[in-house]
C-alpha cells in the first residue's frame, strides 16, 4: 500500500483531518481503547449488522460480526461494526416487505455519513438481504454479503420437515382433522431448532444465493449452515477479502452488470427459487441502472431446468443442499450447458467460472445433473399477461399443481386475505374445487407493503373432501416456503383501480400458463362500465413513514421501490460537522 493510497482513503477525510477536526473524529474513537496508529490510513471497514432478537433469522450475526472483524484485523483494516434495523418477516407487521425501503434507506445513509471505505453487510431474514444490496449499490463503496446461513434441518417422528412449507402443511392437515391441536403445538417447535434462517428454498435461502449468483457474496457462502463454524470461516474471509476490495476498487457498479442480473435469474430459475426474488432483483437492478424487466424472469429462464430438489417444490433442506455441492455446484452445472455468463467478475476478483473450476456436485439426488434435472426447462417462474394483469403477474410452476396450469373457473372475490379467513371454515361457502379465489387489496398500497397473504389455505370443505389445491389470484405475494397454484404480484394492483377490482363473483377468470395469459372472460363495454363506478377507497394513512411509504412505492413490476430511490447517490464525503 502506498501511501498516496492511504491518504486517498475516503476515511482519511475524518481520521486524517487537522486541526480540531481530525481531534474531534480521532479523540472519540479512541474512548473504545483504539490506539493512535489506527488512524493511519489503513482501510476503515464497516460491518453493517442486522442482528436483532426481534428478527430470529438475525439474532446470530453479532457472533458473525466477530468473526468478520478478525478477518478485517488480518488483512491490515479497521473494522468498525454498526447496526442496522432488521426487517424481520417471522413479526413484523403488517409485513417486513413495508419496511425494505426503509431498510435500504438507512444502510445506504449509514454507509454514506461515516467515515468507511468499504462495508460487510451482514443479513439473514427474507428482505434484510435485498434491502443491504439496495443500499450499498446506491452508495456505489466496495461491499461484500455475507448471509448468515440456513437453520439446520427440522426433524419431526423421524422426519425432515421445513421451516415455512410445514406451517402450511400441518395447517391443511389441522383443518383436515389429520391431525390434533397438541400435536401441532408439539411440531411447530421442531422446525426450527437452530440458529439460521429458513432451510427451505424459501426468499431467505434464494436470496442467499441469489447474492452469490450476482457475485456479491463468496463463492459456497449462501449453503453453510448458521451453526456450522464453516460460516465463521467464511465470515472471517469476507472480512480479509473487503480489505483487498478497497485497494482493488471493486466496486459494486463494476459486479452488478446486466450480465450478473441474468446469470441471477437463470439461478433463480435452477435452484427452485422464490417468486420474492423477482420484486428484489428488479428492485435492485432499478439502484445501478440496469434494465430489468418482468419478460426477462420468463424469456431467460426458458432454458433452465430446475436443478435443486429442495422444499417447497422437492423433498430436500439447505443443510443436504450445502454438503451437496451447494450453489458453486449449480453454477458449473449451468455454465455447462453456456446457461450463464461465465465472464462475468465478482466480489473475488475472479469470475464465475473461475470461481467455481473446482466446484463438485455430491450425489445426484439433491443437486441433479443438467441432463438429468430435477425439472424440466420451463417449469420455472412465468410470467402472465391479460387483461386482468396488463403490467403482468407472475406464478412459481415447479410448487404448483399441474393439472390447474391450464384452467377455467368462475371467481370467488375477497376484498382482503381476512375477508376470506372469515369464512374459509364455513362448511356451507359457496366454493369447489373449480374455483377461482381472488384475494385483492393486498398489493404495495392496498394493504400496504405487500404481504405473503396470497397462498391462503383452502376452505376447509374442500380439505376434508381430499382436494390439494385450487388456484388462487392475488396482487400481494406468497412466502418462498409456500406452495401452490397461486398467481401473484398482479399489477396494477386492486388498489390502484387496477382490473383485479372489477372482478366481481361469477365472472369465469381463465389461466394458461403454457400460453402464458390470465384473463377475465368480462367483454370490455362491460369492464368499462364497472370501472366508471369504481371509487378508489379512503386514504388510511394521512402522516409517518407508511403515509410516506403509500404516496411513493411503485408497482410490483417495477419492483415495489421508492421512486425517489432508483438509481446512484454515490460515496462523495459530506461536507464538514464541527
């Protein structure tokens, strides 16, 4: 290091300071018993931590901070950590997809106002990851992801089960009278018996690999469970490895190329991944000017075979996933049939192939081979068009049923997901298994912030009678860990005098997901004439951050961002305190 370079140092701009300044910046450091010599230059590493015991996934990281600040120590930095909120989605209300922005806002604002050349952002819980990502691009400073990995596996009478998908199953099988209130008492607490995030390839594990998909994370990262010291190994090279990336300049503008979001959507695609993972990506491609648009989460993915047979859509966890191979095995499956931009570079220095020329898929039953793939090509997300959804809606394939891809039903409508609660345990609700239900007013405003409300579980008539699932239409969104024939994200949504407002009970919804429609069997003079009766409701919120939140977010096709967000604020050091 030279030492042009460390009076370059966007640090020194405080700890280099003369004068009462620099007194001021060094003199209250030193109060954490830093020496003087600290402040000589040397890259200042911020460590973005989310742990929080409000946030489960979380709670962990202030261990996993350690480890990264030792890497940090090694390779010649100053780690300085810092919390961060933490958008929690096992308690936040009314969901942790209101608070992403705000998330983002404030790492990006944390990261810009302190005195850092480089941050470690450290997440774990569904939006926590996209919302570091968010904001780290928008400040444009050399960053690394380090998640904090899977829960081991949940076992229950011998069995695997999964965070998330078994909430939904052992829901069905409690309605369905297959099983009794104590033993869903017992069973919830065998799924999550470690440290970690969910172990289902729900957002928080596709996240995960999302991020080393784009290459912002190191490469096996995303599989290692949280309680595995392999995690704290990898922690403390994130942090020896961000040291460099400030020397090298490797910025986050230079990792997330159009080429990466590709090479990410096409993982999306082979690892099962959540539908989450669309609204993130886009929402993140809008941070460092990438165009990305919802035909791209369907035209790219055409080719890509689902390779990971993971819970919701498979049988296997994360925890089988990591001794597997994990995502470095996925990739050198892919970049065998050219299915990735093997070029592109990430966080390492290296590029993909690079990084995964040593990569081994163990067994074939958990990672499949791509001539032998868990799913065919195609069975990925797609994305729908119509006139009930002319800004698109989207559908997971591989976790729904598919004799209901193509189907015709009449529309039972719910103003809201309680609406449809209130009477979903009515043996006498007007309903079978060739209805369409439509759930509206839970999209970015209606509800707001978008819940995991979509994916209701069936009326309790139908459970009983043996039916597995029916299709659902909703402009809100469903957890990764879930399952089913459910279109989501319809945009515009109901809120917004979108068409999923003018559908009234009765009228016949078609889907062809082969052909990749939805719509309304409504002629259009008739559309027209409900819409010159449909009044927009009443605004709930008329102050505070959701007041904010309503009058600013976007649509879910463009990512449910703030328009205000997109793009770049740069790095430049504010002007003066004192």
């Amino acid at each position: 290091m030279t030492d042009g370079q460390r009076t370059s140092r966007r640090s020194q701009a405080w700890f280099g300071a003369q004068g009462r300044s620099g007194m001021i910046y060094r003199s209250w450091m030193r109060n954490q018993g830093l020496g003087h010599e600290v402040f000589d230059g040397r890259p200042v590493i911020g460590i973005a931590t989310s742990a929080s015991e409000l946030a489960p996934c979380n709670a962990h990281l202030t261990q996993v901070a350690e480890a990264v600040k030792r890497g940090v120590w090694q390779a010649g930095g100053l780690p300085l950590r810092f919390p961060t909120m933490a958008t929690g989605e096992t308690l936040m209300r009314p969901t942790a997809m209101l608070y992403r922005n705000l998330m983002a806002m404030e790492v990006e604002e944390l990261i810009r106002a302190n005195p850092l050349d480089g941050v470690v952002l450290l997440s774990g819980c569904d939006k926590t990851t996209p919302a570091m990502l968010m904001g780290a691009a928008s400040v444009d400073l050399p960053a690394v992801m380090v998640t904090g990995g899977p829960m081991l596996n949940g076992k229950y009478r011998g069995q695997d089960v999964g965070s998330g998908t078994h909430v939904w199953k052992f829901e069905e099988d409690l309605k369905a009278g297959r099983m009794t209130e104590e033993e869903c008492f017992f069973a919830e607490g065998c799924m999550a018996r470690s440290n970690g995030h969910c172990m289902t390839m729900g957002t928080a594990s596709t996240m995960a690999c999302v991020a080393e998909a784009l290459g912002m994370q190191l490469p096996g990262s995303a599989a290692w469970p949280a309680v595995d010291s392999r995690r704290m190994e990898t922690a403390q090279a994130a942090g020896r490895r961000i040291v460099g990336m400030v020397e090298e300049e490797l910025r986050p503008s230079r990792i997330l190329t159009r080429e990466a979001f590709e090479n990410a959507v096409r993982v999306n695609a082979a690892i099962g991944g959540s539908t989450n993972a669309v609204i993130h990506l886009t929402a993140l491609a809008g941070r460092v000017g990438v165009e990305l648009g919802l035909e791209d989460f369907d035209e790219l993915v055409r080719a890509v075979p689902t390779l990971v047979n993971l819970m919701p859509s498979g049988t296997y966890l994360m925890e089988d996933f990591c001794y597997a191979g994990g995502l470095p095995a996925v990739l050198a499956e892919l970049l065998k049939g050219e299915l990735l931009h093997g070029d592109q570079i990430t966080v390492t220095g290296r590029t993909v192939a690079d990084n995964t020329e040593h990569a081994e898929r163990v067994g074939s039953d958990v990672i499949t081979p791509l001539d032998a793939p868990f799913q065919p090509a195609g069975t990925g997300i797609a994305v729908l068009r119509g006139n009930l959804c002319p800004d698109g809606a989207v559908i997971k394939q591989s976790a729904a049923s598919p004799h209901l891809l193509t189907h015709r039903g009449p529309a039972r409508v719910f103003d809201s997901p309680e609406a449809y609660h209130e009477v979903a345990d009515d043996p006498e609700l007007d309903v079978d298994e060739s209805t369409v239900v439509v759930i509206r007013n839970a999209g970015p405003k209606g509800y707001p912030g978008m819940p995991e409300v979509s994916n209701v579980p069936l009326p309790a008539k139908l459970l009983k009678a043996g039916v597995k699932d029916m299709v659902r239409v909703c402009d809100g969104r469903m957890s990764g860990t879930g399952y089913g024939t459910v279109v989501l994200h319809v945009a515009p949504e109901a809120a917004v005098g979108g068409p999923l407002a003018l559908v009234r009970d009765g009228d016949f919804v078609v889907l062809d997901v082969p052909n990749r429609t939805l719509h309304l069997d409504v002629d259009d003079a008739e559309l027209a004439r409900r819409r010159q009766l449909w009044r927009a409701s009443a605004e709930l919120h008329g102050s505070g951050y959701t007041w904010l939140y309503t009058q600013h977010v976007e649509q879910a096709d463009r990512g449910a961002d703030f328009g205000f967000l997109r793009g770049s604020r740069g790095h430049e050091v504010p002007r003066d305190s004192h």
